[in-house]
C-alpha cells in the first residue's frame, strides 16, 4: 500500500526531495493507487485509461532520454495482459515525459522528469526563517536549465511508471512475459 498523505505533509515533501534529488522512483499499476499518488504528491493529473486492450507500441525516444541505452533491448510492442495492465491518457501526461510505449489514447509504460527549485523572494525568505530550511517548489527541467545558467540550484530526477501489476510470478514452466522484463 502507498502512503497516501497531503501534499504539504513530511513524508510527501521527503518523497518529492528524493526524487528530485538525481533519482529515479518507480511505480507500477495494477491499482489506482498508483496514479492518485503521483498525482497528490507530484501535482500532476495523470488521467487513467479506463481500458485499452492495447497491443503498446514502442515509442521513440528524445536523444537525452535516460533511457536510451536500454531502448535497444525493449521488445517493439507489450500487450494487455487481462485486466493487469493500467494506462493512462497520453494527453494527461506531463510536457516532459519520455513515452516508452503507448497506443493511440494511452500509454502504460512512461518516466516522467520532475525538478524542483528553491523558493525565492519573500515567500522563500519566510520559509527559510519560519520553516528552518529552504523550501522547495515543482519546476520544470527548462526551468532548472535556466537556473542553472544564472547559478542557482534546481534539480530533477525521474519517476518511471510501469503499468503492469506484477502481482502473478509470469516465469512458470509455460514461459515468460515480456512485462517480466519491462522494468
């Protein structure tokens, strides 16, 4: 179970700062659960397919996707398995968002760049006094390249959002799927 508390809560706050902090979270499906986090934790509005029976086709990647050197070894397509596969609308998705494989509404399998910059002007001052540290606010990586520029510190990291529920062990005497290896 994902914890589900406010956005403005420790625990959610910790959780944006590691991601945002150069590292990679990653989520599967299977269960609502999954978007409602994000969404609550991340600001997004990640939108779920109500179903898409697929087949998934494999996207291309942006050339400073972190997943390009994995791209080579992805099968061209995934499939639903079921009802075990949950998507979401491909016009919910962040700006930023590397689409690894996607139908034509939805996509199940996707990483998203999040940053975050420290706040500035009197609402950063206030925070800093008041709070005993600098407070934190969603940017996007343009943003953080800009800062970056002007010497100021914003930083990003990834969230990699794998549809699938894994809650079956596919590696059985019949064979494998090729979710098992889609992480």
């Amino acid at each position: 179970d994902l914890p589900l508390y406010w956005d403005s809560d420790k625990a959610a706050r910790n959780i944006r700062n590691f991601v945002s902090n150069g590292n990679r979270l990653i989520l599967t499906g299977g269960s609502y659960a999954s978007l409602v986090f994000l969404n609550r934790y991340f600001h997004f509005n990640l939108k779920k397919q109500v179903y898409d029976s697929g087949p998934f086709d494999k996207q291309p990647l942006r050339a400073k996707s972190l997943l390009k050197k994995a791209e080579a070894g992805m099968p061209a397509e995934l499939y639903q398995s079921g009802e075990a596969v949950t998507s979401v609308e491909l016009d919910s998705l962040p700006k930023h968002t590397d689409v690894l494989y996607a139908s034509d509404s939805s996509s199940p399998l996707f990483e998203i760049t999040f940053c975050e910059k420290v706040q500035e002007g009197l609402r950063g001052h206030w925070c800093s006094v008041h709070a005993g540290h600098a407070c934190q606010e969603d940017a996007t990586p343009g943003e953080c390249d800009r800062l970056h520029a002007e010497g100021k510190p914003c930083t990003c990291g990834t969230i990699l959002y794998d549809g699938f529920d894994f809650i079956d062990n596919h590696k059985t005497w019949i064979g494998t799927s090729v979710w098992d290896d889609s992480i």
